[in-house]
C-alpha cells in the first residue's frame, strides 16, 4: 500500500499560497461565498513502510519551525469542503526525482516510486456545489494534465507494454482514406499524401507507421515552412518565394558583422574579444491554448535549447516574452468552446515563463503584453532567447560518417505526441481533446545541468555538432543532422520514462529537454565521464552512417528505412494564390475634448499603455550578473525602460542590447505599414538606449491566421516591407520563424481569425555601456526635445482612437530611409553623451512616453503644443521612429541632432505634475500620481500587488 | 602573497556561481568551481579551500523547500567536512538559495549540523520577487561586513522564498548575540516591516543572519550582483566619483580575513 504524508503550514501563520487562490476566487471568479483556503502539500511512497515515511517527513518533508505533518491522515480537517489536485499519470512530475534522490541519501532503500501533489481546504458556510467546480475548472486543475483525486492510487508505478509496430498499406488507398488517415494526425493535404502513396508504390512496398510519422512531421508546416517556400501567385504574378526574399535581402546586405544567418537554430553575429552573439525568437501558441503553464514552459525550454544547440554549443544569456492575449476581463460567455478564459491564461503563461527561466539562471529582461478581443481564442505567446559563443565555434557542426549520435539530458515519455503537427493544425474545439498528449510540465533543471554539460564537452572539444530535439523530437533532431550522410538509430536504446512506447512515439516524442549530438568514437567515454559528474543522463542511439537513409530499427527489427533525399526535398512544392484586399475602417468624427485630465488617465490606463511591472517582477531580471540596463529604472525604480542592455563578459565594457516591436492592430489595417512599424519600433528601442543601428541584427516572427487568398496577400506584404526595411537601412534579419495555424474554427461555424502579427526583434553589440542612457529623466530644467519624421494627422490604430471605439485607415507611414537618418542621428547624440534621457514613443504616443519619463525621474514637465497642431494628434499619435530626448537647458537641438527634425516642446521641472499650453493658454495640468496610479492600476489588479 | 583559495559549489540548478565566481576573483581571491559530486567522491577536499561560497540558485528545483534537498545531501554525505571546515576557523558565505541551504542544514544560526532552528519560507506577496532594496548594515561579530557597520546598501533580492521565521525565543537569541548582519531598510534608513521595502516578510526585517563567530553568513540579497558601477539601475543617476559597488565590500572583507588565516 501507499504511504501517504500530509504536510501543512501552522495555523497561525500566513498561507501565501491559500491568499493567493483566494484572491483569484474572488477577483476572477467573483465568488463570494469562501471566506478562506488553506492548502498543503500530500506526498506519496511506493515501496516503503509507515515508519520510513513518518523518518522522511521528520527530515524531508515537514519543518517543525512553520509546519505540521500527519502520516497517512487528513491535515485539514474543519473546512467545509477538501480537494486534492495531482498529475494525471503519465505526466512526469519533476519534483518526484527530488523525492528519490533525497531519500536515497537519507539511506532509506526500497523506494520504488514517489508523488506530490497540492490539497486545498475551503471554509464557507454556503459554498456551493457550483462555485467548487468553477474554482476547480477554471483555476486550479487543468484537466489536460491534472485531476482531482478521488481516492487513494494503488500504485504510482506506470505499467505498459509496448504497442507493435504497424504497416499502413497506403498503395491501396483511396484518396479519401488517405484524408482520414491524415486528419488530426499528419495534417497533411491530399497531394502530399498522394506523393507519399507514389513513393511507396515505386519502392514497391507499403510504410511503417514509424515512416509515415515521420515523413508527416519532417513535412509539416512548423517544420518544413511549406508557405514561406511556396511558388507564390500576387495578383496573378508570381513573385520569389517568401523565405527566399528575405534571405536574399540578407545576402545583398553584405552585413560585416554577421556571422550565421538563418542556417542553425540562431542566428548569430560578432561580439567583441573573439566571441559571438546569437538569438533566436520562438512562437509557442498551441500548446499554450490549451495548458498555458507548461505550454509556456515548454516554449521557454524550447528556445533557450535553440541556443545551446547553436554552431557548438552557446551559453544563453537572456530571455524576452512578448504576449498577445484577449482582455483579462472578458466576459465568460465571449470565449469560444474549447478555449481558456484570458485572465487565468495571462497569469498562467507569466509563471510559467517565470519558473522556467529563473530555474534555469537566465535573466528575462526585455518583453511586452498586448490585449485584443480576437485573442481570445487562440493567444500568441513569443519568446526569445539569445546566447553567446566563441565565434571559431559559431558554425553548425557537420557528423562524419562513423560518428556517434549520443542522446542527452531528460528521458523519453509519451509527452507531445504530434506536436509538430499539431501546431501546424488549427485550432478547434476538439483540439483539446483530440490533442491532449501535446503538453509537458517543463523541467528546468533537468534542462540546466544538461547545458552545464554540454558546455564543460564543448570547451573540450567533445562535440562535432549538436542540435536540440524539438518539434519532432528524435526524428527531426537526427533526420536533419544526419541529413547529408545518413543516420542509424536503436529505437529500443533510449532511455523512457516508463515502458509501454510504441517504436513510432520514441521517435516522435517531443519529450522536453533532450539535446543530440554527434561525437567521434574516441571522444564518447570522456562525454559520458562529464554527464555523469553533472547528474546528466547520456545514451549512444546509434551512429552517422554515409548511406544517406534515416533507418531505425527496434529489438533489432528494422522499423524504418528511408531516403534523406525524399525525406527533405520529396515535399512537392505548393503554389498559393494571394491576393490582399484592404478593408476600411471609418475615421472618427472630430471630437473636442471635455476633460483633458480623464483623457489622458484612460491613455495611461489603457490596457496597451498601462504598466507590465507586476509581470517583470516576477521575472529574475539580474541572474549572471550582466544587466547595465534592466527593464525598469528611475528614483523609484519604477520608469520603464526601451531595451535591455547587459555586459555579458563580466568585467569588461562590451554591451548586447536586446529589444523588440510589434502592433497586431496596425498589421490589420494595412499589412506593409504595420511590419515597417514593428520594424521601426524594435530598432527604435534599441537605438534610444544607446545603440548604432549599424551595430544591429534583425529576427522575425510571423503568427498569421490560416493563409487563405487574403491573408496570404497580407503575408506578401508584410514580408515585402521587411525586405524594403532591410534594403533602405542596411540591418540584415538572421532568424526567423513563421506559425500560421493562428485560425479558430469551432463545431457551431464560427470562424476567428486572430490578429496577424510580425514581432521583429533586434539585438546588436555596443562597445561601452557607460555611453548609453535609461528613459528616466535626470533633472528638472531639461529641454524635452522630439526627435524624428512623424505626420500627427496619422492616428489609425492609435490608443486614442481604441478609446474613441474606432479602428481608422490613416495609419503613420514610415520611411526606412528617412528613418535611418534619424536613428544614425539619435546614436550619435547619445554616445557623445550630450543625451540624458532618451525615450522611443509608442502605444500612447508623446504623452505617454512623456509620463513615463517623469515616473522615472520624479520630475514634472511643461509641454508647449504648436497652435498649428491638433493637441490630441499632436499628445497621441504612434509614429514609431520617433523620440523624446532630455537635453541639458545648455546645449543647442540643432547642434546635435543636425539635419533630422528636433523640436523642443518643453522642459523638465520641479514640479509634480504634466502641464500642456498651446496658444498662450493652459490646456491642463495633471498630477502625476494620478497618471501613475491609472497607469499602474491594471496589472496591480490581475496579479496582486 | 598567496590568494585566498574559494570554494564555489555547484550542483543540479545552482545558477550563481559565475558571478559569484566573479565577485570573489574581483575581490582578490581564487575561485574554483566545485561540484558536490566532486566532494562525496574525494576528488575535491573541503580543506582545500579558505571559503566555502554557497551561490544562489534552485538547488535540485528547490522541490519539497527551497534548498532542502542539497541541504540534506550536505549533512548526509559531508557532515565531517563541513565540521571540519568550521571548527578550522574557516569562512562560510550562502546567498540567496546557497542562505535557505546554510539555514536547512542548521549551519546557521547556531552551527547546529542537522538541527534546524529557523526556516525561509515564502514571500507574504505569494510570489518570486526581483527588485533592489535597501539593506542597513547591522553591528554584528560578522567578518562580511567589517567597517560596514551603519551604513546603508543598495542590492538586489530575488527569490519566492525568503521570508526569515523561527521562533520568538530563538530570534531574541539571534538578536541578543548581534547575529543579525542584514535589515530591509525604508527610505528612512529604518528597518523596513512592509512591503515592498521589505519584501517577503521577514520578522525584524531580517535579510541576513551569521553564526556566532561571524565567520558563517547568509543572506537573501545578492551582492554579487552589485560588484559593478553598471549593475546599480541607477548607476546613470550617480555622481561620476562615487564609493565602489556595494556588494564588493562583502567579498574584499571575506578575502582580507582569509589572508590573516
């Protein structure tokens, strides 16, 4: 039988977690019927006696300082209603590994098995049947990995035996059955499978199953980028390829600083002393959908292993979210069947950002949340990683034939089965159900000392080439290695996480925080004697060949044996139609504005304005000891900053700056102008923290609905601006990434397309960070100057017009050229440290990035607006490309801006709040305070502070 | 003259260490990265070293309590080691993850191996927390901080579980001894009871504690993370001659005491 401890905090002190769930059953829920929640923790042993469990409760498990224990016996015992929330078998709970290993050493043997999970006691006199199952269903379990347990397991043991290998006699089928064997499951259309199918025929035999999962995700949009390499058709013409554009945009550029583009997991540039930087931006918004916590974590995983798989192994430096989700405070009846509400999908993609990256030791410093109803019913959740390397290393590694494919890090279970193709699928309301197995609970530190690893094997030499197991897991990780020489590979050798895989699910299995290599022969002992001494798990599949066929065999059956070459180039390449049709969106009647003081609070309180510090708090923004810019700044460190700055060789000046842009809304009206837009706003960022735009790299992300004839159009665009972006400024993309599965079809008919988005980050070297500055102003008596080209008539898209509840059409119209010139200006100004304050304008234009200033530095400010200008157009239009700079009283705008447009529109004073005069009369004054508090008020709200 | 020889220990989800490494090879020492595995098979000797530097992190996830299972690890497998170590007169220092380790241990606050006496536990806010605040330096026996005594210092916390409790009894023990090194501090230079000035919690607005030699120290706040004018967030604001980091201060006092050893 299980031993059962239960382990609580004493009466009398705080239960910080029981707060927390309470304040969400209150504030997310609106249930007032419990007036308390108390929680504590139930661990389970298999194997052992009542004795041995009581031993590990004294010394494990229960602190006699602030806690109580009971062995197999209840803890909670006076409230009105308990529940227990675990895993659901067969999710691997990371904290059972602990539980094992911390009872090996207290010398007690016989441990077969271990598990945790959270108990929670509600009080409440009229807690209703009802309300538990909200507070259940939508806070505390997640049905896709937890349940509630009912009554005590048999056994924490998973049992299985292995399911037998299958032939798929696709030469028979019709095209119909081809479709149903597809659905849900290769997500592939007819022609590609009528291909597989003539393939099969001309070999003259019928599949494995294990071939055509992995023919299926080695196809699949996610990772075979079927759009952005079609023959696309504009209108009738065809135009170049999406991806080819943009690398040949890249190429042309001839940047002297760029070192791999667009070959390896990251992108990478020159650094300074030898090294080199890399990056690389991630979406991860079906698993996410579905279990945001893990997906999240999952997503994080995923990226930073991007970059440790990067030419020979890098060392991750930093990682950045960006977020697009619905309104926090939509209403239940808004969201679509099979979908999350948006509050609980918000907090749960921050921890689950959190817990990953600060487990791992690496700084989140840089991100961004954005809110639109059409997110809610799929989010988009982005995040980036970037690392650094010798730059002799900065080379994807090629295998030799005879070189060993070793396994390292986490084992393989039945986690993310489909993965790849699932998100390349749509999501609909029988996604969750259909692909439940596509979510893991992350483990970090598994993923840590395996990077440990991985680097100590680097720095000796020990590895020829290395990439992560993502998307695809085994198969796309080995298949794309051993691409050019072949691979062959002992399915039955991988280390599982309990029996009962079929050989197809160890191929496919995205099981999290697995990394491959290709080692010589002479130099695998010395690989596993470092694993070994940093707790890492290492296993050799097999070896690179030279036959240029992927082949498995399991129990020495061989279950797999196809051809490298139509493995990667048998995808028949698609022809897509585009055709991008503009919608307009009625300009608003002009309105006067009543009260300047509400409107200028809604703007710092709207949602796309307001304060994300209670979300970056949570992040560990100072881990590695290289931060020289964090996110937030100023005498209460509470002004927000552009970009992140670090000095990732301790002691020495060399600066990385990292940032990023998007507008989902811009992207809607006017595809061309929103991508210039986000271009502009990730170097805008950069550039007014200090850096050269000569100094910069680009990454791009496109998250696009399912592209149909218009959204492809809009695509078109969107990638034509990027291209134009780089032609006019010289600054080369070397990463990239397309998701276009973002469409939402639900059983009723409805159909969501959610808000195309281009996130473009950048990120560059500076080679002295004393010549940078932060966006807090410094000094009362300052001139605010405003840098750059900017037409305050285009205010489509703008948060003033959101207010207004309209959308418009004339949206600011960037031009990359004339922008060049100012960044080039705004840099020099800053690095000849005449600057010092700088700040880029955005969602809620001057006078939001005015405040923000302010907030920071604690000054008050004076703003005259021109007679000729329209004060709202004038205080909100979001032109990016454009700049508020502290300027000493002394020193002359034009000398150092030269020829770009300056304006000086006010001073910094000693005062406390913002005043605007325009024609000689005051237009209004506002306390700051008031603005703070509007503009930190909302995410106070959702996350409790 | 021969440098100091520290200790840095590594294991599953310590994520510190290069910094911590850093702070002390800045100070003057030599740091050696050593990983737990190394001790339990004698390929390393405690006795090696003048400092033993426990850094921050997750420590094996901090799973069941932050620090717990390492703690466990270190008293069932190098109990002699550390006695050893401490009875030599050497220095100890936990920060951070590397303190809840010290504290679960029973290292700190009374040298007791395997008797805990105090715990950290989670933040009153419910949550990780990653700021600076201002700590007051403590008139201690502690050798961390001599010639600091008084003074005010800006660091950066960053932890879920950092709220220092035990009971009344034994703080009035700590606090009679001097063992309190480290106060969150208001505006007013104060210590600080509320949030966010102190932010976890901690009774008396205790951030850091040594034993009674004042050769064991921890702390929640992370000094390594401010050995640079450029770590400050405020570094921009600052006259350009200004005093030397923080967090050095603490490393150089650690340095300067092993050389007399």
């Amino acid at each position: 039988m299980l031993q059962e401890v239960r382990v609580i905090t004493k009466k009398n002190l705080p239960d910080s977690k029981g707060e927390e769930v309470l304040y969400d059953i209150i504030h997310a829920l609106s249930i007032n019927s419990v007036q308390k929640v108390r929680t504590a923790r139930v661990f389970r042993f298999e194997g052992i006696g009542a004795g041995e469990a009581a031993l590990l409760a004294e010394k494990l498990l229960a602190e006699d300082v602030f806690q109580e224990y009971k062995v197999n016996g209840p803890v909670i015992t006076d409230a009105n209603v308990v529940l227990e929330v675990a895993y659901k078998p067969g999710v691997m709970n990371p904290e059972a590994a602990s539980l094992m290993k911390a009872a090996a050493d207290l010398g007690i043997t016989g441990l077969m098995a271990a598990d945790s999970s959270w108990e929670y006691g509600f009080y409440g006199n009229t807690i209703t049947s009802a309300d538990v199952e909200r507070i259940t269903s939508s806070l505390l379990v997640n049905a896709t990995v937890e349940y509630i347990v009912q009554e005590r397991p048999k056994t924490l043991v998973i049992h299985g035996t292995p399911g037998r290998m299958e032939m798929i006699p696709v030469r028979q089928m019709s095209d119909d059955e081809l479709l149903e064997l597809s659905r849900d499951k290769l997500f592939l259309n007819l022609e590609e499978m009528q291909v597989i199918k003539d393939y099969f025929l001309r070999i003259g035999r019928d599949p494995t199953d294990i071939e055509i999962e992995t023919i299926a995700q080695t196809w699949s949009e996610h990772c075979g980028h079927k759009t952005f390499k079609a023959r696309l058709i504009v209108d009738g013409q065809e135009k170049k390829p999406l991806l080819k554009r943009l690398q040949n945009a890249t190429e042309d550029s001839k940047h002297p600083l760029v070192l791999s583009a667009f070959v390896d997991n990251s992108g990478a540039m020159e650094f300074y002393d030898g090294q080199a930087i890399c990056g690389k931006v991630e979406t991860h918004n079906s698993p996410s959908a579905i279990e945001p916590y893990g997906g999240a974590m999952t997503g994080s995983g995923g990226v930073f292993r991007d970059i440790v798989g990067t030419g020979r192994g890098a060392k991750v430096l930093a990682s950045t979210d960006m977020f697009c989700f619905a309104r926090p405070d939509t209403p239940e009846e808004d969201i679509p069947a099979g979908c999350l509400r948006p509050h609980y999908l918000l907090r749960r993609v921050v921890a689950g950002v959190r817990d990953y990256g600060n487990r791992m030791g690496i700084p989140t410093n840089n991100g961004s949340v954005h809110f639109h109803r059409d997110f809610r019913a799929k989010p988009s959740v982005i995040v980036g990683a970037y690392g650094i390397l010798p730059a002799e290393l900065c080379r994807k590694g090629r295998p030799r034939p005879g070189d060993l494919v070793v396994s390292l890090g986490g084992r393989t279970g039945r986690d993310g089965i489909h993965g790849a193709t699932f998100s390349s699928g749509e999501m609909t309301d029988r996604t969750i159900d259909v692909n439940s197995s596509a979510v893991q609970i992350g483990h970090p530190i598994e993923e840590k000392r395996t990077f440990d690893a991985i680097l100590a094997a680097r720095d000796e030499g020990l590895i020829r080439a290395i990439t992560d197991c993502g998307a695809g897991g085994f198969a796309s990780a080995i298949g794309e290695m051993g691409e050019e020489v072949g691979a062959r590979i002992a399915l039955d050798r991988a280390p599982l996480k309990y029996p009962g895989l079929a050989p197809w699910e160890i191929l496919e299995s995205e099981s999290q925080e697995r990394m491959v290599l290709a080692a010589a022969p002479e130099n695998v002992d010395r690989l596993m004697e470092i694993c070994q001494g940093y707790n890492v798990e290492a296993t050799v599949l097999g070896e690179f060949t030279g036959d240029r066929c992927f082949s498995a065999t399991y129990e020495g059956q061989e279950v797999m044996n196809l051809e490298m070459a139509f493995l990667h180039n048998g995808l028949p390449q698609r022809v897509m139609q585009a055709a991008w049709r503009p919608t307009v969106y009625e300009e608003p009647p002009a309105v006067a504005t009543a009260d300047w003081v509400q409107l200028y609070c809604r703007v710092m309180g709207h949602i796309n304005t307001c304060s994300k510090e209670p979300i970056v708090r949570q992040y560990d923004h100072g881990v590695q000891g290289t931060s020289a810019l964090p996110p937030f700044t100023g005498t209460g460190c509470d002004g927000p900053n552009d970009a992140a700055i670090m000095t990732p060789i301790l002691g020495k000046p060399y600066g990385m700056v990292i940032s990023h842009g998007l507008n989902p809304v811009l992207n809607m009206i006017d595809p061309y102008q929103g991508s210039l837009w986000a271009a502009a706003e990730a170097v805008s960022n950069a550039v007014a923290s200090g850096a050269s735009p000569r100094d910069l790299v680009l990454m791009d992300n496109f998250i696009w609905p399912f592209p149909d004839e218009e959204l492809l159009g809009a695509l078109d665009l969107a990638v034509d601006a990027c291209v134009d972006f780089v032609r006019a400024t010289g600054m080369p993309f070397i990463s990239g990434k397309d998701s276009l599965s973002s469409t939402y079809r639900g059983k009723d008919g409805t159909v969501i397309k959610i808000p195309p988005i281009l996130c473009i980050s950048a990120f560059g070297r500076i080679p002295d960070v004393s010549r940078t500055v932060s966006a807090d102003f410094k000094k009362a008596g300052s001139q605010i100057v405003l840098v750059g080209h900017r037409n305050t008539s285009e205010m489509a898209g703008s948060i003033y017009y959101d207010i207004l509840e309209y959308l418009g059409n004339n949206l600011p119209r960037l031009s990359p050229t004339a922008l060049m010139q100012v960044f080039e200006a705004v840099y020099e100004a800053i690095s000849s440290g005449k600057i010092l304050a700088c700040h880029d304008l955005s969602e809620g234009g001057l006078a939001a990035g005015l405040a923000e200033m302010c907030f920071g530095g604690s000054v008050g400010a004076q703003v005259e607006i021109p007679d000729k200008e329209l004060a709202e157009n004038f205080l909100f239009n979001e032109t990016a490309g454009c700049f508020l700079a502290e300027l000493p009283a002394e020193e002359n705008p034009s000398d150092v801006f030269g020829a770009v447009p300056c304006q000086v529109i006010g001073k910094t004073t000693t005062g406390s709040s913002i005043s605007a005069v325009q024609a000689g009369g005051l237009l209004f004054e506002v306390e700051l305070n008031k603005l703070k508090e509007a503009w930190q008020q909302p995410m106070r709200e959702v996350f409790r502070q | 003259m021969k440098k100091p020889r520290v200790c840095i220990l590594r294991t599953d989800g310590i994520n510190c260490d290069e910094e911590t490494f850093y702070a002390f090879e800045k100070a003057g020492a030599e740091s050696q990265m050593v990983h737990v595995n190394q001790l339990r098979s004698k390929e390393k000797q405690l006795a090696d070293f003048h400092i033993l530097a426990l850094p921050g992190g997750f420590s094996y996830g901090d799973d069941v309590h932050s620090g717990k299972i390492l703690a466990v690890e270190l008293t069932s497998f190098l109990k002699e080691q550390l006695s050893e170590f401490v009875s030599a007169g050497k220095l100890m220092i936990g920060i951070c993850n590397g303190f809840q380790v010290l504290v679960r241990t029973g290292l700190l606050p009374n040298q007791r191996l395997g008797k805990i006496e105090a715990a950290l536990t989670a933040n009153d806010s419910g949550h990780f927390e990653c700021r600076w605040v201002t700590l007051l330096v403590e008139h201690s026996h502690c050798v961390f901080t001599r010639g600091m005594e008084g003074s005010l210092i800006d660091i950066q916390v960053a932890h879920g579980e950092g709220k220092f409790y035990t009971d009344p009894s034994v703080i009035e023990k700590i606090e009679q001894n001097d063992q309190v090194v480290f106060r969150y501090a208001g505006i007013d230079g104060r210590p600080a009871s509320l949030y966010p000035a102190n932010p976890n919690g901690s009774l008396n607005a205790i951030a850091g504690i040594c034993d009674s030699t004042g050769r064991i120290m921890g702390m929640m706040p992370h000094p390594e993370r401010h050995v640079e004018k450029t770590h400050h967030p405020n570094w921009r604001r600052m006259p350009k001659s200004t005093v030397p980091p923080h967090g050095l201060a603490v490393f150089r006092n650690a340095v300067e005491y092993a050389n007399q050893m």
